[in-house]
C-alpha cells in the first residue's frame, strides 16, 4: 500500500475529480484514493483511441462516479465540478510522435482543455488542483560537460546520426555524460506534445496562485504497468514493446537501442499524486515523479522479452530517427523526497512481473506498424 499520512478528519470523504481518470494513469490514482476513504468522480471523454469499444472500462471500480464528457465542454465540467473539493487534471492527448501531425488535436485537447477547466475552477474553485506535466519538456535532460561544467542546453545535429552519432557532443567532438535531470534545468520543447504539457503546467500554476487555489504539477516519467491501452501505438514503450511481442514480432527501436530512461511504475506514480494532494508544501512547484534509475530502451525490450517467455525474440534496432525524440532523460528524484516524502516501491524487474502478469489474457492489435508509416510519410523519421 501506498505510504499514507494523517488527514485532518471531516467524518465526510473529500470528493476528488480525475479527468481523464478512465484511463491508464487515472483509474490506478482513483483505485489509491478510494482505498483511502476519498470520494472520486471521474470526467472522461472515452476517446477511442484509449477505449476502442467506447465502453465504461471494467478496470474501473464501480465505486467511482463516471462523467462521460469533454473537458473542452464547459457545461459538463461544471457537472463534473458540483461538490467537488480538488481535481487531478490528467486528460490529454499522449504521444510525442503524433503530436506531430496532429497539431490542431492535440492543441485543442492539451491546452484548450486545460484552459476551460480553469476557467470553470474560477468560477467553481476548489482547495487543491494537481495537474500532469511531462518529462517531455525536458528535451535533452541534463549532461555533464568538460571540466565537470553543467550542460543545459544539449542538443544533437541532424548531420551525426548519418554516422551513428546519436549522443549530443561536446565541442570537441567528445559524448557529454548524461546526469539525473532536476527540476531546474530549463524547458527545451522539442514536440507540440511537449509544448502542450508544458501549457498545462504552467497554466494552472499561474491561475491557481492568482485564484488562491493550491496548485501542484507533475513531471510524470516513462510510466509502465497494468491497464495501458495496448493498441494504441503512441503509447508508453513499455506497452508498445508487449503489443509487438504478444503477436511475435519485434519491438521496434529506433536509433541505437542505447538511449536511456526512467521507468516509473504506475502504482508509484499513483502514490505520488495522493501524496501531493495532502502536502500542502508542494502548492506551486514542479516536481518529477521517477524511479531515479535509467535502463536503455534495448534492455528494457530484452527483459520485457525473457519476462513474457519470448527470449528467441530480440529488438529490432532500426538506426533511424524520429523527429521530437531525445537521447537521454532520467529523474533527479531529491525534490519528490523532499517534498511528497515520496519514494518509489517497485523497481523494473518487480514492475515487468506485475505488468507480465497483467498481460496474460490481454488481446493487443499490433498498429506499429501503421504508425511507423505515418511518421516516414510525413518526413518525421530521418
């Protein structure tokens, strides 16, 4: 169980709002909350790109009140709003690589949404409002340079990856060491998507000090785990990953397979919401939500391979690459430590054996495919 502290004690459950909580991320946060005491609604437009049947997901505990509805639409947000005490803000559009051709999509969703639902909290405002940002935001996390300098600002030239350069350099020529990304090392949007997520942190920051109403944001890391739609292929790597194997078929790489991650479990990810809602310490910050450790994109596929019973297939490493992609990011966790008092419980192997477990009955269609040639034909995949 998640780790839990004190709560003032109204004999009443606070109700908490989760939009987009029929989701991946959102129904493991309102399974936390509900085992907590909290009352939870969940707003959710059921896109089909997440719910193919459009249906009420079983994995949803019936304990939840289910708002089916856009967060762009003011008049079902203040449905959803009525007697609420603080809302999690997680619906958007996920996907780094569709964001690229989407634009008009994933704009209306990301940071219109966001916009209407404050607009809506001015009106109706409640005690708290967390909201889900994106290591996305990052671009490049944070290298080391010569004489031990601090990089920033890394970034990698289109002309390298012709020899198979892939790590940004410093100026002479040599390979930057990559470090744990903090807090404060400065935005680079590499991605509409990643723009977006940035808006929808700041965004509610800003209202949410000028409003009186404790804001908190999120940088989610690569989040894995039960329940992550399989058949959408702008997902997260580690469900795309079991798409591929679960039919037989490779995990696609791009690349070297050497770019490294933080995977972050999905019940630690949940963990972490609850704790920033009941720390009142974390009202305006940003704060990274990882594991603290990196693994590289071909190992994670290798051991998602051998915990799935199919050692016999290995990752097939295109050495291409993807427009919006980075090289290395993983999460300096000393801010979540300090201020959530949040330390993760699951490392990888003990993730992929409850993701593995998960898995066994599941049907994945395989639309990478597909996905793939969307971003060739778009000239996105160099």
């Amino acid at each position: 169980m998640c780790f839990e502290i004190e709560r003032n004690g109204d004999s009443m459950p606070k109700i908490i709002l989760i939009t987009g909580g029929a989701g991946f991320i959102g129904s493991h946060l309102a399974d936390d909350l509900l085992e907590q005491g909290y009352g939870v609604r969940v707003l959710d437009s059921l896109d089909p790109q997440v719910h193919p049947d459009g249906a009420r997901p079983r994995y949803l505990s019936r304990d939840v009140e289910l708002v089916v509805g856009d967060v762009r639409d003011g008049a079902a947000l203040r449905r959803a709003l009525e007697g609420v005490d603080a809302v999690f803000h997680l619906a958007a559009l996920v996907g780094v690589g569709q964001s690229m051709y989407r634009i008009d999509d994933y704009t209306a969703v990301n940071d219109l949404g966001t916009a209407v639902l404050l607009q809506a909290l001015i009106e109706r405002p409640v005690e708290r409002l967390i909201t889900a940002s994106s290591m996305s935001i990052y671009g490049e996390g944070l290298y080391l340079g010569p004489e031990g300098r601090r990089i920033e600002n890394a970034a990698r030239q289109s002309v390298q990856f012709k020899n198979g350069d892939w790590d940004p350099l410093a100026e002479d020529g040599t390979p930057l060491q990559p470090l744990p990304t903090p807090e404060d090392k400065q935005p680079s949007l590499a991605s509409v998507y990643a723009l977006g997520k940035y808006v929808q942190e700041r965004m509610p920051l800003i209202v949410g000090g000028a409003y009186g109403i404790a804001a908190t944001a999120l940088r989610f890391f690569n989040v894995f785990g039960a329940r992550q739609a399989l058949s959408n292929p702008y997902t997260g790597v580690l469900a795309i990953f079991a798409s591929r194997l679960m039919n037989g078929r490779p995990p696609l790489i791009y690349e070297d397979g050497q770019q490294r991650r933080d995977f972050v479990h999905v019940r630690d990810v949940a963990c972490a919401c609850r704790l920033a809602l009941e720390r009142p310490e974390t009202t305006g910050l940003a704060i990274n939500v990882g594991s603290g450790r990196s693994y590289t994109i071909d190992e994670v596929a290798v051991r998602l391979a051998d915990a799935l019973g199919k050692p016999e297939i290995r990752p097939e490493i295109t050495g291409r690459y993807r427009v919006g992609d980075i090289r290395h990011c993983f999460a300096d966790m000393t801010l979540a430590r300090e201020r959530l008092g949040f330390e993760p419980r699951y490392d990888l192997e003990s993730g992929l054996g409850d993701l593995v477990e998960w898995l066994e009955g599941q049907i994945a269609i395989d639309r990478v495919d597909q996905a793939a040639a969307e971003l060739s034909a778009r000239g996105l995949v160099a």
